[in-house]
C-alpha cells in the first residue's frame, strides 16, 4: 500500500509540473451544482418595473437616505438592504439604480455581482472592472486599489454591491445588499440597515396577475385564477418564490404542474443554509421537528439543541455552554432563519416563529431524520431520528411504524394521553433517547431510569403527582421541566445526584418545599422557583451559579432568615437578570410583613438585575432597590401595607416600567425616566394622569 502511495503522489506532482509549464489554472466549471447557482444568480442593475410590485415606498425611502442631507459630508456612506433568499433585495437595488432622480444626483452608478466572493482582492477585481472595464488578473491588490482611486476621483458615484456575503469623495454612496445581518452591521454606516419585508397578500396576488394574465383577462380564465390564488397561498408572500412557481406552473403546462414543488426557490434559499457552520446546520435543520407557524421558545430550542450534541461547548467554564447554545441561536436570527420576534419588558427574546418556506427549507435539509405528523397513522423509517407526534386521543400502544426508529433520540408527545403500559414499552424501547416530552403522562414509571442518555425531560403541564426514584438515575440529564404540574406532590429526595443538572422548571407546582440539602445542586444555571421552607434557607442558594429568571418565594419564617439571606450571595450572582419575591406565611401574623422587608434588604440584590417583582405583604421599599442602575421594570403587588417615598426610586436610573396593584399610594414623586406606569388603584398620581394614552399592561413569560 505505502508504494502504490508514494506512486500515486509522483504521478501528481508530474501533473503539477505540466500544469504549471502551461500555465493552467484550476477552476471550477458549471459541473459543479454549487457553483452553477451561482453563475446562476449573476445580477445586472436592469430590472423591468411595471413587473415590481409593492416596492415603491421602499425604494423612496433608500433614495431618501441616499439624498439625506446629514450623509452628504461624509466621504463614502454604505447603505445595507437586508432579509432572505428571495425577498427582493436586488430587484429593490435595481430599482433604485435605475431611479432618474439617482441617476441625476450621481456622475455615475455601476452594479457588481460578488455572490461566493470571500477575496478581497476579487472583489476589488470586479469593482475596477465595473468601473472601467479594465482587467485585475495580473494587477497587485495595491495596484488595483490605486487604479479604483483615480476611477472615482472628483466624482459623486453610487456603487451597488449585489449579494455580499463575506462576514469577516464626500456624498457617494454604496448599496449592499445581504442576507446577514452581521455583514449589514460590518460595512454599514448609516444608524440601522433597511430590513425588507414581505409582501402583503394584495401584493403577492398582483404580482401573480402580472405575470400570468393579460390585461383583463383574469375574469375570462376563472380556473386560473384560482389556482393562482393556491400558488400564491403556497409562496409564503415571498415575491421570488411567486415568480418561481408561476414559472414551474407555465413550464408545466398548467395540467401537470405541481403547486407545492418549490424546487426553484429552494435552491435560492439553500444559499443562506449553505453559508451556515456545520454546527448551526444541525440546529436549522433540528426545527423541521416543529409544525409549521409553530411559535419557538427560544430557551427551549436551546436545550433541545443541547441534548442532541449539537452545542460546542468551551470548557473554561460550567456556563459556556448555555452561552454557546445562545448565540446560536443568535446567529441564526441575525442571518434570519427566523422571524415575528417578541421580547418581554426586558427586551430579551423569549418567541419567534419561522417563515413557511425557510420551514420547507428546514424539512429538506433534514432528509427524513425528522418528522412531524398528526395521529400515529404515519410510516416511519428506519432513518428517522427524531419524532414529534401531536394529537388529541389515547396512546394506548407504542405505533408498530415507529418501533424500525431504533435509533430515535427525539420523542415529542404533544396531546397523546398515555397508558401506564405504553410508557414502559417506550422507555424499553428506545434507549437511545436524548429528548422526551409528554403533558398528558399520569404516572411515570421506575423503569425511566434506563434511558441513561436522556438529558432532557419535559413533563411540564402532566398529571403527575409523584417522580420516581429512578430519574435519580439519570446521570447526564441536563434538563428536567415539571412547571405547572399542579397536582406534583413534591420532588424525589435523591434529586441532588444530578449532578450534570443545570436546568430545573418548577413554577405552577403546589409543593411547599424543596429537597433536603438543595445547595449541594452545584450545576444548576437556571432555576425558576425557590422556596424558602423546613428544609432549605436563602443560604442553599450561596454556591449556585444562577442566570436569567428567579422567584424566591418565602412560604415559612425561618428564625435565622436574616442571617441566611446574606450568606444567600445573591450580589455575586451577576447573570440573574429578573428576581421575583413572593412573601405569603401561612397562618402567621402580619407583623410578620415587616420582617420581609429586613429580609429583602438583607440579600444584596444583583447588580445587572432588569426586572424586580415583589408580591404580597411587603411594608417598606428602602434601601434595597436604591442603586440598580439597569432596573428596567418594578412590579409591587398586594401589599396594601407599603410605604413608598420618592426616595425609593434614588438611583433607578434606567426605569422603564412601574406596575402597582393594591398598594398603598406612591407620593407621585422622584420617578425617573418612567415611560409607562400601569395601576388598578393609584389614580391620583399625576404621571399617570399625564400618560393615560399610554398605559402599559405588563405581561410575564
């Protein structure tokens, strides 16, 4: 083997030798798919406008940026038009290109293509070409710079620069457009780069009537019409995927085309997924698990990432790998995979939702390893790895299909009520599972505790009242979500050898207590509930590394709770964003109330923390609240004993939002910069008189 090797190697480098005698260079041919789209995609700044439709008012408010007075001093201004394959960034490019009053402004305007160029030297190439038709092969990076430099000298020019996609004189102008928003915020210089939007579904069905009918002859084909009307439901109002399947429908000669085939889309959207790391193409094609118009949590597609292996971690630290998992996702929101973002009072992104063709995308991408169906009537096979199953009936057998998955690591039960007998099978079954989630489960059997490469388990909303002793078992779970298990008792006392767990739900359960020894659950990262009762303090809390959302809720005096709650070291805990007090003693007096406020002030809030709730009983805000610089929201509930003073607010310098309900009245003082204030019983302050058009209703998620 090694001579056929050292063979093998000699006749290549005499293939090197001739090579270079004859000065050949390699290159790629439209052979190759990849670099056919590409050639494919080519652009040129001509675009027929009677065919754009619902791009105008766009296209006027580039050109108004492009005239703006207050760019006009500065030597060159790039302007970046963003969104996905098939929007219309260039044909909007185009548009403003060809705009006379541009034209006008402008000595000149050239257009260059640079779709797969990462050289910088090439693409300095094309711009000395476009503006002077003169050839860079053989001119040095520097040479081709000065020649570029007297091109534009003296000259006010608009440079559009078609499809970029490589991340890493006074007046004249650069239009990029780009699919990513991290290239947009690299060579943009304008405040914020102009996002494309979708058509609307008027919009889209114009654009339809222009390319496939005459003028008037819509009424004379009302078959065509409304197979137009299913073409277009089936594009998404993406305006390159209408002009793509009207094309596969004309080609087709109307009898035999395919409404729903968007091979011609695909391969302009396949682009964007293409550019992704390997790591992120596993996770883009993970969402095909989901229905579509599904709305995601982004920390539970973080997790489920996460279970799967997916999540590169850094091992300098316990949390990098949640941090990793964030910018993932991240990452493919600025390159938006994803859409319809919602963010709550602390402007953190907690949903958003995928557009139907990047979901068709995702489905393609994912060759059969996932599926998402209705009922148990599919047929699954034995390439299938991840399954999400919704419906409304009884599963009261495991679907014989879905037994040929016997490497299944994915199991989503959404709607299935379950049988007791039906769970042990899957759980016998399956033993490759990283990711279960049922709400319907009633009883949970010991035999879990054979799915030793489980990691994640979402039973969050089931009937369950007890967790047996066999998830003790589960050495690699990384997450374990019960909230809203209303009837769930308590947790299992053997809770703490999780060791590897860092994510813990438990908000909505009735239990009053935590397990014994709590503090000893030094991987947790993420808690939602702590209860303050016989068998933990504030103290447990000392040694755990908490982020994001925390309610502590105080249901049991303890009598050394002062000296607990400064051991809790909640100061240092600089990742937790939102805390939540919940002071509610059952069957102990109200003086009680007061001893709250001694507690709250003894815990040394976190210094980053943007969200405070504080809920029942509470008497004073004092010194406790004073000093959080990027307290965006307060909320005070049902504790009609409070005292508040402008003094309260010293300090709350980044105060956004105020909600008061049964409390005693504020003096209306000392606010600062409060935008909107909300309040079922405090109507005599007169900030919220001035701003009663904009009352604030605050939601939590």
């Amino acid at each position: 083997m090694a001579k056929k090797i050292k063979s093998i190697r000699k006749e290549l480098d005499d293939i090197k030798l001739k090579m270079d005698g004859l000065n050949l260079r390699v290159c790629l041919t439209d052979r190759d798919p990849l670099n056919r789209l590409v050639l494919e995609r080519e652009t040129i700044s001509y675009v027929k406008v009677d065919s754009v439709i619902g791009r105008e008012s766009e296209k006027n408010k580039i050109i108004d940026i492009l005239f703006d007075p207050k760019y006009a001093e500065e030597i060159i201004s790039v302007i970046p038009i963003v969104g996905f394959g098939g929007l219309g960034k260039t044909t909007l490019a185009q548009l403003v290109s060809n705009d006379e009053r541009v034209k006008k402004h402008f000595d000149f305007a050239k257009w260059v293509c640079v779709p797969e160029v990462n050289d910088q030297k090439e693409v300095l190439g094309k711009i000395l070409k476009a503006l002077s038709d003169m050839s860079y092969d053989d001119l040095m990076m520097e040479q081709i710079q000065s020649r570029i430099r007297v091109a534009v000298k003296e000259k006010r020019f608009l440079l559009v620069l078609d499809d970029i996609w490589d991340e890493s004189n006074r007046g004249s102008k650069i239009v990029v457009t780009t699919r990513s928003d991290v290239v947009a915020s690299v060579v943009g210089t304008v405040p914020e780069a102009y996002k494309l939007g979708l058509l609307t579904p008027e919009e889209s069905w114009t654009l339809f009537r222009i390319l496939a009918f005459k003028k008037g002859q819509e009424e004379d084909n009302l078959t065509l019409a409304q197979i137009g009307k299913e073409i277009v439901g089936n594009c998404g109002n993406v305006p390159l995927a209408i002009r793509k399947e009207w094309e596969l429908f004309r080609d087709a000669q109307l009898s035999k085309a395919k409404l729903v085939d968007l091979g011609n889309i695909m391969p302009v959207l396949k682009l964007s997924y293409d550019y992704l790391p390997s790591a992120l193409k596993q996770c883009f094609a993970y969402c095909s698990l989901f229905p579509k118009d599904y709305e995601f949590k982004n920390t539970e597609l973080v997790r489920l990432w996460m279970a799967q292996g997916y999540v590169e971690p850094l091992k300098e630290s316990l949390g990098m790998e949640e941090d990793v998992a964030d910018q993932y996702f991240l990452e493919l929101l600025r390159r938006n995979f994803f859409q319809d973002v919602k963010e709550n009072v602390t402007n953190d992104i907690i949903r958003c939702k995928m557009h139907d063709l990047v979901h068709d995308l995702a489905q393609h991408v994912a060759g059969g390893e996932s599926i998402v169906v209705k009922g148990t009537a599919a047929q699954f096979t034995n390439r299938l790895v991840h399954a999400n199953l919704c419906g409304g009936e009884m599963l009261s057998e495991v679907p014989q299909s879905l037994l040929v998955a016997r490497n299944l690591r994915s199991l989503l039960l959404k709607g299935f009520s379950i049988s007791s007998s039906t769970i042990k099978e899957l759980f016998l079954k399956f033993g490759s599972l990283r990711a279960l989630e049922s709400c319907s489960i009633e009883i949970v059997p010991e035999s879990i505790g054979r799915l030793r490469h489980l990691r994640y388990l979402n039973l969050s909303g089931s009937p369950i009242e007890f967790l047996p002793s066999g998830i003790t078992k589960l050495d690699n779970l990384k997450t374990l979500d019960v909230n809203y298990c209303r009837r769930l008792k308590e947790l299992p006392r053997g809770l703490t050898k999780l060791s590897n767990l860092t994510q813990l739900g438990t908000r909505g359960c009735p239990f009053t207590d935590l397990t014994p020894n709590f503090g000893r659950m030094k991987s947790l990262l993420v808690l939602n509930r702590f209860i303050v009762g016989q068998n933990n303090g504030l103290d447990a809390l000392a040694d755990l590394n908490l982020r994001g959302k925390l309610e502590i809720v105080c249901l049991r005096r303890r009598i050394n709770a002062v000296l607990e709650a400064r051991v809790a070291n909640l100061i240092e805990k600089k990742q937790l964003v939102s805390l939540s007090f919940h002071f509610e003693h059952h069957g102990e007096p109200a003086a009680v109330a007061t001893r709250d406020d001694e507690l709250l002030n003894s815990l040394q809030l976190p210094p980053n923390l943007k969200d405070l709730q504080c809920l029942r009983n509470l008497a004073a805000l004092r010194q406790h609240i004073s000093g959080l610089s990027q307290l965006h929201s307060l909320s005070i509930i049902d504790c009609p004993k409070l005292t508040v003073s402008s003094q309260s607010f010293h300090g709350l310098a980044s105060l956004k939002s105020l909600l008061e309900n049964r409390c005693q009245q504020p003096d209306g003082q000392g606010y600062v910069s409060v935008r909107f204030v909300a309040s079922a019983l405090c109507r005599r302050v007169t900030d919220i008189v001035a701003m009663r058009k904009n009352i604030y209703t605050k939601g939590y998620d």
